[in-house]
C-alpha cells in the first residue's frame, strides 16, 4: 500500500506527537508498505530546530521504503497564541507544494496528523485529485484547547474557528483520534459514526516491563537522588495546558518530607516553573532537560509517583501521551482529571489503575501524591491493563488491517 502521513511533528522528536507519527510511519515501512512523510524540521519541545535541520530551506530523507519531506516553517523563540497560529500557518503554506507533488505518485491512504486543521484542506484536495482515501488522524482537539485555556477569546474568532473545524471533520472520509471520549466529541461535531475510528497511541509494551533494577540505581546515582528520598516524577513537555505550577506549589507543601520532585523535560513554560522554584528557595525541586528515548524505561522505573497533570477543561481535547508509558512500566500516577472526563472514567473502571485528583487543586495533587506513595511499588493492575489495551503491534495491525 502507499502511504501518506501529513504532519508538523515528526521523528526525531521524543515527546508527544511527533514520537507517535515517527513510530508509526518507522512501522508501516518495515511491514513493507511504501511510505512518504510530508513534515517540518524536528523542533519540539524546546521550540527550537534541532542540529543538522534547517528551518528555512526544504529536505529529503530516504529510509529503505520510507520517504521523509522536510519543509520549511517558523518557530517563535516566544510561543503566543498569534505566533502559534503564524507558526502552524507557515508549515501549512510551505508544505502544500510538496504535498501536490504527490498527485503523480497516487498514494492509497493519505492520513493527516491534527494538529493542526491547518494542513486539512491541501489534503483534502490532494485525496479528490487522486482518488485516494482521507483520514484525519486527531491527537488534540486543538481549537477546544486553546478556547478551553483560554488562548482567545470567545468572540468571532472562536465562532469561525469552530466552523473551520466541524468542516474539516466532516470532509474527510475517516476521522481517527486517540480515546473513547475524542470520538464522543467528533461525533458531536458532525462526524457519522461509520466514519469514525479509535486508533489509540501505545506503549512498546516489552521494553517497559523489563527494567534492569541496577540500571535504576545507577541514574538515581546519576542524578544525585538521596538514597533515602521518593521521587515524584513529571516527564514529558512543560506547556500552557498542562498547568505546572500546581506541582510547584505541592513541592513546596511537601518540603518537610524526604520527597524529591523530578522535573524532566523542556517547553514552554519551564523557564516560568524555574523560576518559581527558584524564588520560593525550594530545595526538594529538580530540573533535568529531556532524556534520551534510549533512558525512558529506566527514568519511569526510577519514581515512587508519576504525576499525570492538565488544566480544568481540556482533558477531552488533548489526552497525555505519557500515560501509556507510565502504565506499561507499572507505575503508580497521579492524574488530575473530573470524573466524567475519559481518565476519570478509566480511573474508575479500574480500579488501581491510577489515583484521579481534581485539576487545579494544590491541596488535592498533595493528597493524591500522599495516596501514591503508600502503593505498592509495582501497579500490576496498570501493568494488566498495557499489555492488554496498548500493545504497539496490537494497535498498528488492527489499523492497517482495517484500510487492507
């Protein structure tokens, strides 16, 4: 089969959604599928261009049987909502080109990655001059979010932003996207049911469920962890819609306990988180910049307790991809989320499987954490629950399998 994957993010990223579209194009190629990837320089999370790309010219990668289009775009030093919004625009114009140079090559299955919507409608022209089958594949419900967090205001913006988004939903031929809760919310949209797809990230099942211990002893040596100390671990990027400062203001709290809050990652926002540290003088406050992906297992393996945090509001339009990690190596999380969102109801329908605090709520993250220390060390109900539901070759094969 010929497969597009349309995106911003991409290999070799490590975190959020580039990690899953690597992965996933990486997958359909060695299956021996012919793949092309239309995508940006890597970039995130430090919002900076990696080494060896450039941001302003365009590239070509070839992988065996798979095909990667680097095009060019902007990446503010300062991310805002206009700068965002130019940022996303300016992959979106660079890129149709190339995309359009696909006619000749007739793929079977173009699958355009949200965010952003922005890179919907050169796919949906490229999917009628060609014949082929579109699929929108959303990891965020990017216009809920920035209205959730408050990103913009709720005037015409908003009004022409949701009329942009409930067009593009419906044009596509399939709509995937990543949780129970997401379909429920593009079914609401205007998307017919028989359109609609679950197509869940994963976790590489194995690789987490097999940590050597010595290794854990030896980053937490590493990483001038006392021997005597937890560590509650945050790992992934430090954005607006996770709400971090809450974890400042547990930390501070808990100051007095042999607890180690370990902050790994880059974004955004962690400039903001340090500095806040930094001025309450806390000493139980660690920041490591992002790990390899090579160290993830060991790294998740290390925490007595995982923090899971997002804002009120937006736990249906985005869903963390580190859960599905955190889950396979058995780890005991903190996940801050109303009842009836769907990690409230995954919290509820197993029991165990993750202590569910209410979001933006410093005395709640406190006792939630309190709660996880006292767990057992290893969460086999978690552990159950990733081989069962987030196998990566389970998910890959049924997906593939359904356009087969």
């Amino acid at each position: 089969m010929k497969m597009l994957i349309y995106g911003i993010n991409f290999s070799p990223e490590l975190t959020g959604i580039g990690k899953y579209t690597g992965e996933m194009a990486y997958w359909f190629a060695d299956q021996g599928h012919d793949v092309r990837v239309i995508t940006a320089p890597p970039y995130y999370p430090e919002w900076q261009v990696h080494k060896g790309y450039r941001a302003n010219w365009f590239s070509t990668e070839q992988h065996d049987n798979l095909r990667v289009y680097r095009c060019p775009l902007y990446v503010p030093a300062k991310v805002s909502t206009l700068k965002r919004l130019l940022h996303l625009a300016s992959f979106s114009f660079s890129s149709f080109f190339p995309l359009l140079s696909q006619i000749s090559w007739k793929p079977d299955l173009v699958i355009c990655i949200a965010p952003s919507l922005f890179c919907a409608p050169g796919t949906l022209l490229l999917s009628k001059l060609t014949g082929c089958t579109s699929v929108l594949h959303i990891q965020d419900f990017e216009v809920d979010a920035m209205l959730g967090l408050g990103m913009t205001n709720t005037g015409m913006f908003a009004r022409l932003a949701s009329a942009f988004e409930r067009w593009c939903l419906r044009s596509f031929q399939y709509v995937s996207t990543i949780s129970h809760s997401m379909l429920t919310r593009a079914g609401t949209k205007g998307v017919k049911p028989e359109s609609l797809l679950l197509f869940p990230n994963w976790s590489e099942v194995e690789r987490f469920t097999s940590v050597d211990p010595a290794a854990v002893q030896e980053l937490s040596r590493k990483f001038d962890i006392p021997p005597d100390h937890k560590v509650v671990l945050y790992s992934g990027n430090i954005g607006e819609k996770q709400g971090l400062e809450i974890v400042i203001n547990a930390a501070k709290e808990l100051v007095d306990q042999k607890i180690l809050f370990l902050i790994v990652g880059n974004g955004a926002g962690k400039e903001k988180l340090e500095t806040l540290a930094a001025e309450q003088q806390l000493t139980n406050v660690s920041f490591l910049p992002l790990q390899p992906y090579e160290l993830l297992p060991t790294l998740l393996k290390l925490a007595d307790c995982h923090l899971v945090v997002q804002k009120r509001g937006v736990a249906d339009a985005v869903l963390p991809s580190k859960l599905t990690n955190i889950l396979a190596v058995g780890g005991n999380a903190v996940i801050t989320a109303e009842p009836e969102t769907e990690l409230g109801q995954l919290c509820l329908s197993y029991p165990g499987i993750g202590v569910c605090v209410e979001p933006e709520q410093t005395d709640a993250l406190v006792a939630g954490i309190k709660k996880a220390m006292r767990l057992p060390a290893e969460n086999e109900t978690a552990k159950e629950y990733a081989s069962e539901n987030l196998a990566k070759e389970n998910i890959l094969q049924n997906f593939i399998k359904y356009f087969r």
